[in-house]
C-alpha cells in the first residue's frame, strides 16, 4: 500500500475490486466481533461472557478505533 500510494498515479480496476473485497472482510470482522464472547479473568476463575452489552462495551473500549482505522479507504481520502 504505501509503495502504491507513493509511485503509482492509478490501479487497474481488478485491483481496486479486490482493495473492496479486502475492506469488506475487514468490516465483516468489526460486525462479528461484537458478537463474539470472551473470557473474563477474576480472582476466583475464568468467566465466558455471552451478554451482547458486555461483549460490546469490551470491544468498544479495546479494539475498536484501531480496527476501524484499519478499514478506512485511506487511498481513496488522499488521493
């Protein structure tokens, strides 16, 4: 990617097709993390956490911002 932002002026539409289908898997990936459970370590054992809210507040304040920052078209914002 950085290779092509810096030397090359266009893609061919086959690679643009498959920068979409990379950037959708991606945001595949958020979506289905949000509904995905974790383990909880307490002092007292491993928890699995299955609540909806739980699981989103984790991922909210963890993964969140870097992972849609992955999936921004940064090509297509500074062109």
């Amino acid at each position: 990617m950085p290779y092509r932002l810096a030397f090359t002026s266009f893609d061919p539409i086959g690679w643009l097709i498959v920068y979409g289908i990379v950037d959708l898997v991606f945001l595949f990936d958020v979506i289905l993390t949000f509904f995905t459970s974790y383990t909880e370590y307490t002092p007292t054992g491993d928890v699995e956490v299955f609540e909806l809210k739980k699981i989103a507040y984790n991922y909210i304040k963890s993964w969140l911002i870097l992972d849609l920052l992955s999936i921004l078209p940064i090509d297509y914002i500074f062109p």
